[in-house]
C-alpha cells in the first residue's frame, strides 16, 4: 500500500499581484481536492451546494455553501466536486504578510492580525457573515485588482469583527507549529480517508508510523486534541451524512457503507454527534429542501 503525504501547494500570484484570485463553476471545475497544504491562507466561499469539509483534524458536512478561512500551512481537502451541486466556488489566496511584513502591526488591523490568528485552527462562517460576505466574494468577479485589494482587506475586516464564527480546530491543535514533523500525522489522516470503512485497530495505525500504541495515543491526542477512535468515529459519521443527503439508499446502509458494523451503536452515534437520528437527519433535510 502507498501512503501519500499532503501535496505542498505552490501558489504564486500573477506579476504585478500580491494576491491570487480564482473562481470556479461548473464549466471550470476546481479539480485541486487531494489532502494539501501551502503557506498562504486560504478565504473560500462555496455558493449553494452541500459536502465534506476536512480541515486539519475537523471533519464535517456543510449544507447550503460555505464561507471558510484556512490558516497557514493547515493541511486540507478541496471541497467541491461534481456531485457537491454548487453554483460557483471562489477562492483568495494571501500570505499574512501580503501587503508588508509591517502593515497588519498597525492599530487598525489589530483585529484582522487576531483573525489570522485564529485562522490556524480553520474557521467557518454563518448566519448573515456568511451571506453578506459571500455576496462580496462574488462580485470579487467583476473587479479591477485595486478594487479587489479593498473589497478583501474590507472583507477581512468584517470576519474579523464578526460573532457567527466556528473554529474547526480546538487549541490543541498544533499542526502548523509541527510542520516539519507531520509526516505521521499526515500519514494517519490519508489511512483513514483510504479505509475508514474497515477496521482500523491501534495496534495497526500505530505500527504504521512506527510507533508503539501508547506513545502513538499520546501524539494523536497531543496534535488533535481527539482520540484516534473519536476521530475515526467523526470521519465515518460525517460521511454517513453526506450519504442520508445524497443517495436515496436505506439507513441500515448507510450504517455499513460508513465503517459502522452495528445499526444499534450508528443510530446512538449519530445522534451524539447531530442531535438527531438519522432518520429525523434525512426528513429535515427534504423539508429544507421542498
């Protein structure tokens, strides 16, 4: 078996640019969806559409777009595909030094100095953040560059004052502080992708890395502030979501198609996790979409 490690990304803006802008839509689809990183953040705005988020050691499924701000060097999944159902994606790429190594120092980007900050742990917006925003992103389309330069610092500026916030990744996470000793923890994150549906013992994952199961438990637990278990259980419980929103398949399933090997222990799981059954989980989902 080949274990990959998460692709460096290298994104160098345009000359003349200190930034970089794309968007994508369904004639130009964001292909870019394997386990990456790079050193730039990264600010996204998925217009409509439902799917996985895997930022870091955070797992989950977002239903009607999303807004997120990805830190430096935090490794994460792209998150459309074709069968997300989005109308567009855009995306702004930028160094937290983009516009000099002393600009964010000054009094009145304190606050946006803070959101990068906290960027590190991935942070996704709601509520009216996430649809004004959202609305400025889009219209990022039909701006000249130094239009652009103050709609995105005038973005950042609205994250950074706003309250309808999630930060994906607790404090305990240290992945960027890691970088240069990732190498297990990216290796543990592409075994799980590879074959959350099958049993993934400790002795097994441990053994992987190299590691005795002890030692590992405490690294996993040191970098995710999760246990390996917890963190396999989120995996399977977010994919068995995207299943109850996409395939019109039986709940039981769902269950096997997810890792799970007992209906009984699914049900209570995920409803632990969503505060739902599945089966509520699912009508809820027809109601919103009607």
């Amino acid at each position: 078996m080949t274990i990959q490690k998460p692709a460096f990304e290298a994104i160098a803006p345009s000359f003349g640019h200190s930034f970089t802008y794309q968007k994508f839509h369904e004639n130009k689809e964001n292909k870019n969806n394997g386990w990456h990183y790079h050193p730039e953040l990264e600010l996204v705005y998925i217009k409509g559409g439902s799917g996985k988020r895997q930022i870091g050691s955070h797992v989950s499924y977002f239903r009607d777009g999303d807004l997120i701000l990805i830190g430096s060097n935090l490794p994460h999944c792209g998150f459309t595909d074709k069968l997300t159902g989005n109308k567009s994606e855009t995306l702004v790429h930028m160094k937290a030094d983009f516009l000099g190594s002393d600009f964010f120092d000054i009094p009145e980007m304190k606050n946006i100095q803070k959101l990068f900050e906290v960027s590190k742990g991935g942070i996704a917006f709601f509520g009216k953040t996430k649809t004004k925003v959202g609305e400025k992103m889009e219209i990022l389309e039909y701006q000249t560059d130094f239009q652009r330069l103050l709609s995105i610092l005038n973005i950042l500026n609205q994250l950074a004052t706003s309250e309808e916030i999630k930060v994906l990744n607790g404090e305990g996470f240290s992945m960027e502080t890691e970088v240069k000793d990732n190498d297990r923890i990216n290796i543990v994150f592409n075994h799980v992708k590879s074959n959350f549906k099958e049993d993934i013992s400790l002795d097994e994952i441990a053994n992987i890395v190299s590691m005795t199961v002890p030692s590992f438990c405490r690294y996993f637990k040191k970098i995710t502030n999760k246990t390996f278990t917890q963190f396999v259980n989120e995996y399977r419980l977010v994919h068995a979501s995207k299943l109850l929103a996409e395939q019109p398949i039986s709940i039981t399933q769902v269950c096997y198609d997810s890792g799970f090997n007992n209906f009984s222990h699914f049900n209570k799981s995920f409803k632990a996790f969503t505060g739902q059954n599945p089966s509520e989980y699912r009508n809820q989902l027809k109601t919103i979409l009607k």
